[in-house]
C-alpha cells in the first residue's frame, strides 16, 4: 500500500519500505533527517482507521483519543475517509521563523460576542453546479430588484416544490493564490434569493424575496445558502497559519467587515467560530524586495472571524483592523484562544 506523508522544511526525502505482518509492505515517503520522528500529518488511504494509524505511527492504538483531538475536521471518529490528512502531532515553530510574536493583542470580552454576518460569498475548490437559472422575467427592465417576478429554467423540474427558495449567484473568477500562484478555488457572489410561487410543465415561477446586488436574466440558481448567519466565537484547537487570498470587495484596502477568504479549511481544522489574528511584515510606505522584507518582524494587524468553511477553504468576517487589510497577508490561528 503506498502511503503519503506530508512533511515541512525539507526536501531531501527517501523511500523507506516497512514490512507489516498482516498488511504486507507499506511505502511511506519520509524525510531522510527525520525518519526515527513520528510525521506531522499523513494521507489516509483506503482501509485506514485511526486506531491503525496510532499503532502504526505511535506504537499504541490507544493513542486515538488524542489524535482525534488534534483534528477537529473528524467529526465521527469512527469513520475517516481516503484523501483526508490526519494530523498525528503538534508541529512546534522554530523560534527563528517565528510567525506568531507574542503577546498578540486579544480583542477582549470577545468570547462572548455573537458577529452577524451576511453571506455574500465563498469560495468553491472544484467548481458550483447551478441547479436551474434564471431566464425570463415579465418585466420590461435589465436589472431585477426585491419582489420582482421571474421565471425559473431547473435541472430538474419535477423535483421543484412550492415555497422552496433557491440562491441566484454568479461565477466571479478563479483565486490564484498570492504566494504559489495556484488556482484557490473560484470566487462566487451571492446576488439575491428567489421563492417558488407556482411550478408548471415547462419552468418555475418564483419572486425575488431577498437582493444583495444586482439580478439579471441568464443567472444560474443553487440550493439555497445560509445568507444570514449568527456566529459565537469557538476556541481554536490547534496552531495553523495560512494566508488571506482573496476578498468579496474588490478594493485593495480592505477594513472591518469586509468578508475575506482564507486558504485553509474544515480539513485543516478550521471551524466557524474560530478567530484568526491577520499578520504582515515590511515596511507601511514603501515596498522593499522580498529578501529585505523577511529581515523585518512580523506585526499583528487585525483578527478575522470564521463564518464557513469549505473542504480547503474558509469565509471569514473582519472584526478589527489596526491598518488596512491586503490581500496575501499572513493569517495565524493560535490554539486555545
């Protein structure tokens, strides 16, 4: 069985074969300096339990408890899933590379605090299929606002009810990622929500109920997305540190309340809830090459709350801003706070 393992800070690595009693042999990728430590994070593969995985990595099965608490993606821990990636222990930070100085500025009384955040718009990593669009509308103008009649084309008609609501969204553009240059994900905004009225053997009549944007004729409709959602602040579990990839506001400077979208999700152990403190370094005014940049500390900016995750990616609300908030700066979720 070939196994992954996903190692940080090297790259020399080297084919190590172990020979299994029971599974026969068993390919694991791992790092030629480092080959006696337990990895940090590892692929499951078909068959794969974390009970296996504890007495395999760690020596002792009984160990699953606290792998389990190290991943909070796994919901179940009785069902895990080839392609996911386990975390089988904390990764310390080297004090040299260092992303997180201490103390950070803790926004008080925040556990507490409920944020009200209106969904306007996610990232997707392998594509949004519409369900239906929105073709043809009795009225005579281009735009369609709140309580406008249209007409709906769906997949699948017979399976359209009465009273169901449906999110008319658009396909924005994909996210390239502002560090590695590969594709995120793509950007989709949530234009507005329609409401089925009446269904007949040919399409769907529907009224706008809810409008965050403008609406026009040829926009494809999806299950319904949660729009407005009221999040508590949950306690992070685990270290991550990520990167701001993109944002719903197409301007440069981004502030409080603006929605802004992370490269880190569900499973990486990102939940809605969890607070993310936003990091940059370099000089404010001027911009110095990459290799002067480094030379420079890292500065706390501002902090970011989770309101949806995706698979690898996550929607987060601004909720305090020391600056004005980039795209690509450096985001750092700290365990416990």
């Amino acid at each position: 069985m070939k196994r992954s393992i996903l190692t940080s800070g090297c790259t020399a690595a080297v084919l190590l074969l172990l020979a299994l009693p029971v599974f026969g042999q068993r390919i694991i990728m791992v790092d030629s300096q480092t080959n006696d430590e337990v990895p940090p994070l590892v692929e499951v593969q078909e068959g794969d339990t974390l009970w296996g995985l504890c007495d395999h990595y760690l020596a002792d099965a009984r160990m699953w408890p606290t792998v389990w608490a190290l991943n909070p993606h796994i919901t179940n821990p009785h069902w895990i899933y080839p392609g996911d990636i386990i975390r089988m222990r904390r990764v310390e930070v080297a004090q040299e590379d260092a992303d997180n100085p201490l103390p950070f500025n803790y926004t008080i009384g925040a556990d507490g605090a409920r944020q009200v955040s209106i969904n306007e718009g996610f990232l997707v990593e392998k594509g949004m299929k519409p369900q239906g669009q929105l073709s043809y509308s009795p009225l005579t103008q281009h735009y369609l606002a709140l309580d406008d009649l249209v007409y709906l084309e769906m997949e699948d008609l017979d399976a359209v009810r009465v009273g169901q609501k449906f999110s008319i969204y658009t396909l924005e553009h994909d996210v390239v990622h502002p560090e590695t240059e590969e594709i995120v994900g793509t950007k989709i905004r949530i234009k507005g929500v329609v409401e089925i009225e009446n269904v007949d053997k040919h399409m769907a009549r529907a009224k706008i109920v809810a409008a965050f944007g403008e609406i026009e004729r040829g926009m494809p409709v999806a299950e319904l997305v949660d729009h407005y959602v009221v999040v508590n602040p949950k306690q992070n579990l685990i270290d991550l540190k990520g990167t701001l990839v993109d944002a719903l506001n197409p301007n440069r400077e981004l502030a409080e309340f603006d929605t802004v979208f992370l490269d880190l999700g569900a499973k990486d152990g990102v939940q809605v809830g969890n607070r993310l403190f936003i990091m940059r370094r370099g000089d404010g005014r001027y911009d110095y090459e990459l290799d002067v940049n480094r030379k420079m500390p890292w500065e706390q900016i501002g902090e970011a709350l989770v309101v949806l995750t995706r698979d690898r990616t996550a929607t987060a609300l601004i909720t305090r801003s020391a600056i004005e908030i980039r795209r690509g700066d450096r985001v750092i979720m700290q365990r416990h706070y």
